[in-house]
C-alpha cells in the first residue's frame, strides 16, 4: 500500500499559454502539506484539477497507489477530495446539520429524518471537539466556528483529502489556535491536509512539508524543518533582491510639526479616548488583538463611523469628518481590510474601479468621462505599481488577490491624499507582491505622507513601521519607537498587556 494519499505526476495545463507545465506534487496521508507560490506560479490551478473543476492536460492522478479519473467535482468527492474555500460555502439562514447533509440529505418514509441528521452532526462535532449544536442557525456563527463547521462537513462525507486555502485570512487569534488543533486532530486520523496560505510564519508553525511553485514548475520541496522564511522566499521569488521582511530604519523629521493629531476620539463606547499624532513622513502602526479597535479608529478617521468625541487636526487646522466625502476632501484615503466588498465593485474592470473616486473630476465640464485621460491615469498605474492583467479593461474579479489590491492602492493614489490608512493591506496576497505593497508604503511615506498601518501579522509591523501604538480593548496601552524594538516577542508581549 502507498504512503502516499495523493501524487500528481507530470501535471500539464495550458490556457493559450501554458499555466502548469509537468508538475509533480504529492502528500503523504496524514500530513500537513503547504502550497505556495506567487501569482500565477500554478497553485490554483493545480488545485481545480485536483479537485475536478479544471481537467488537466496531461499527466497522472493517483489516489491510495491507485490511478484516479478526475473529471468533475462528483469524481473527486467520490476519492474523498474536499476544499475549504477562504469564502465559505455554507447557506446561512440554514442549521448546522442541514448544511453538514446539504445535497445528501436523509430520508425516512418521503420525509426528511432531522433527527437523525442531527443526532449524526452531532457525532461528528463532537469527534472533532467542535462545540456548536447541530439545529444552530449558521449565520449566528463567528466566522471561525462557520469555518469548522465546513471542515466537519468534508470530514462528514468521509474525505481523507483535505484543501485548506486561507482558512485563517478572516480568523481572530483565538479561532486561529482552535483551527491549528482540530488540524493536529485530522492528522492523528489520517486525514491529509494540503495548506495553502501567503502567511509564512503561519506554514512554519503548522506544515510538515512544503511545495513551492514557480511559473508552473517546482521550485523546491522539502520537509519544513529545513526551511526558514528566507530561504521560502528565496525559492518563490528566485532571489529577487529587495524582497526580504527586513526593517529599514528611514529618516523622517521627528521635530516637525504633527501632520495629523487625534486628541481624545471616541468611536463608541468601549472605543474611547483615543489620541496620537502623526508626523510627515512617518509610519505609524496599530497593533492589537481581533476587537481591539484598529479597524474602527481607521473608519472613523475616513467618516464611515460616527465621531462620538474627540478632536481631528490636519497640519494643526481642526477638521470635521462627518463622513467620507469630508474626509476624501480633507486628503484622508483609505485601503480596507476587506478589498472585495469594501473596496471594489467586482463587475467592473481594473479602469472602472481605478478611475472611481475621481469620475467627477475627470468629467469636468463634460458629461461624460475623458477616456484619453482616464486611460492614460490607469495605463499609468498598471505600469507603476506592477499590476498584473491583459489589458485595463479585465474585470477585478478575474485578477488574483495581490492585483486586486493594488487596484485598491492605484484608486486612492489618484486622489493624492496626505494620510494613507491601510488596513491588513497585505492580506490574502502573495510573498511577492507583500513586498511591492511595503516598498510602495515606504515611497509614500519618503514623499511626506503620513501613513497609518493595521496589520495582524507582527512581521509586517516590524518590517514597515517607524513607530507601533499598541492598543487593548479599545485603550492606547503603549507606544513603541520600532528602532527601540529587538524582537517580535517584545510586541507580542506588548499587545497581550492589559495595560
């Protein structure tokens, strides 16, 4: 019998250029196996073969030793192959159970036998130590629990394949941790685990093994504990130079009058009495736990939350942000931390989306939009910020994560602003362009823009920030200059204090 649970042999796929070009990729069962690779290096593509919604082009699927036809999303369910989706598929207005059985659902004399549904979600829950009871409403559910509830729902009809993509991007720490142990309990059943994700450290922490794709070949594999962030960088980027996480100390004018000073904000009420300032030039960080008040200060400041209290200054001048034209007038932008539905319209193409903020202006007298200059703004941006598309009339949807963000940056770009707000701006993109996006946030900020920058992820933080406010529960407990900083431990440490 093999060791194996799944090998794909010489994985051949072309969409008018070739996208996977003799790829070999297996998983040993009961391993955490991580897949990464930049945009476009093949892994999505790889895994929609895999799990039938592409069909390759040549080469060999064997599943348990034993050769595997895949054509459809029926036939890989039938060898146990299942995908969790970073946008889970689960229907919120239905239970637990019905969701777990959706599309098996079981009967008894015509009628569908709830009982015995429930009873064996219930089953399944429990041998999974999932605490959620089986007639709950799933769109009661923290995003964390719904993402269980998935798992169970693959474990439910038996796969022994598992395709974890980004299962922690929308995950509190908490939830994170409680995920990282039902994968422990999956791999002492046997359950096979294939773990993609761009949070490096993240891999370190839970994978066995690691395949890096490169432009539709291998790159590299290897067992995990003989890898390092840098050297999975080295792989994915074929050493590409100015890419690593390494913190540059900037010079900025730390005398100079405050560009932004935020005095005693209240955004609620256990968001209160919030102040800070913000030089030009400076990057200033927020960290904290999931629920500490990061997103809500940022939303605030652009005038998609009610300022209960407090005082806003703009180079000393006190401002009103009633909502977000005021804020968009006063030179505030804000890239969100959910760029699908905060900041894009999907159906529209990378011009439609980029030109948005500033269809007016581009207007003029006119009634409709100058398309010579539109275009030439958005040529522009696609050239500068490296985006990734056929043309700037693509719809977003059809471009990976990492070129939908920077679309999100190109848009707010073209407005100007002075203050620059990123919330989790790196969040579901590539190693690649996470580099972009932080060597980009340094050329504003060497422009004199104030930058103010959320991320959960600490080496992000220590990578770009000049200063890191720590906040608890809604109060600022700490302010670190990040040249005072030594170690990530020293942050974490700081975020986990209550004061």
């Amino acid at each position: 019998m093999s060791d194996y649970a799944l090998e794909m042999r010489r994985i051949e796929k072309s969409f008018a250029v070739p996208v996977l070009k003799g790829v070999d990729f297996a998983v040993k069962k009961g391993e955490v196996h991580a897949l990464v690779g930049g945009n476009g290096a093949g892994k999505s593509t790889l895994m929609k073969i895999m799990t039938g919604v592409y069909s390759k082009d040549a080469g060999e699927i064997f599943i348990d030793g034993k050769t595997a036809v895949i054509n459809n999303i029926h036939d890989a369910n039938r060898y146990g192959i299942a995908m969790i989706f970073q946008e889970l598929s689960l229907i919120q207005t239905m239970t637990v159970a019905e969701n777990i059985f959706l599309g098996d659902e079981v009967t008894k004399n015509g009628v569908r036998d709830t009982a015995y549904m429930n009873r064996r979600s219930k089953e399944v829950l429990s041998s999974l130590g999932i605490n959620v009871e089986p007639n709950t409403i799933v769109g009661t559910l923290s995003v964390g629990m719904s993402q269980m509830v998935e798992i169970a729902k693959a474990i439910a009809k038996e796969a022994k394949i598992l395709v974890l993509d980004e299962p922690t991007a929308s995950l509190s720490d908490s939830e994170t941790e409680h995920l990282f142990r039902l994968i422990a309990e999956l791999k002492s059943k046997g359950v096979s685990m294939i773990y993609i994700s761009h949070r490096m450290n993240e891999i370190l922490k839970v994978a066995d093994s690691i395949t890096i794709l490169r432009d539709g070949l291998i790159a590299h594999t290897d067992q995990i504990e003989n890898m390092d962030l840098n050297s999975i960088i080295m792989h994915m980027l074929k050493n590409k130079e100015g890419k690593k996480f390494d913190w540059v100390e900037r010079d900025y004018d730390e005398q100079a009058p405050d560009l932004l000073t935020v005095e005693h904000l209240k955004v609620n009420d256990s968001i209160a009495d919030i102040s800070f300032s913000l030089k030009p030039g400076e990057i200033l960080g927020f960290a904290g736990l999931m629920g500490s008040g990061r997103t809500e200060i940022l939303e605030t400041l652009f005038g998609r939350r009610r300022m209960l209290d407090g005082v806003v200054k703009l180079s000393g001048k006190k401002i009103s942000l009633n909502n977000t034209k005021d804020a968009i007038n006063a030179g505030f932008a804000l890239i969100p931390e959910d760029r699908r539905k905060q900041g894009l319209v999907l159906i529209h193409t990378v011009k439609e989306n980029a030109i948005l903020p500033r269809v007016t202006r581009l207007c003029r007298k006119k009634l409709f939009v100058d398309e010579k200059q539109a275009n030439e703004m958005v040529e522009n941006n696609v050239k500068e910020l490296n985006i990734i598309t056929d043309n700037i009339h693509k719809r977003i949807n059809l471009l990976s994560g990492g070129n939908q963000q920077k679309v999100v940056l190109a848009k707010w770009l073209n407005m100007k602003p002075e203050i620059i707000m990123l919330d989790e701006p790196t969040a579901g993109v590539d190693i690649g362009a996470k580099a972009e996006i932080i060597d980009l946030i340094r050329k504003l900020a060497n422009e004199k823009k104030g930058v103010l920058f959320v991320s959960s992820e600490l080496t992000e933080l220590m990578a770009v920030c000049d200063r890191i406010i720590v906040l608890y529960d809604g109060r600022i407990t700490g302010s670190l200059s990040r040249r005072e900083l030594k170690a990530e431990e020293e942050l974490q440490h700081a975020i986990q204090q209550k004061c």
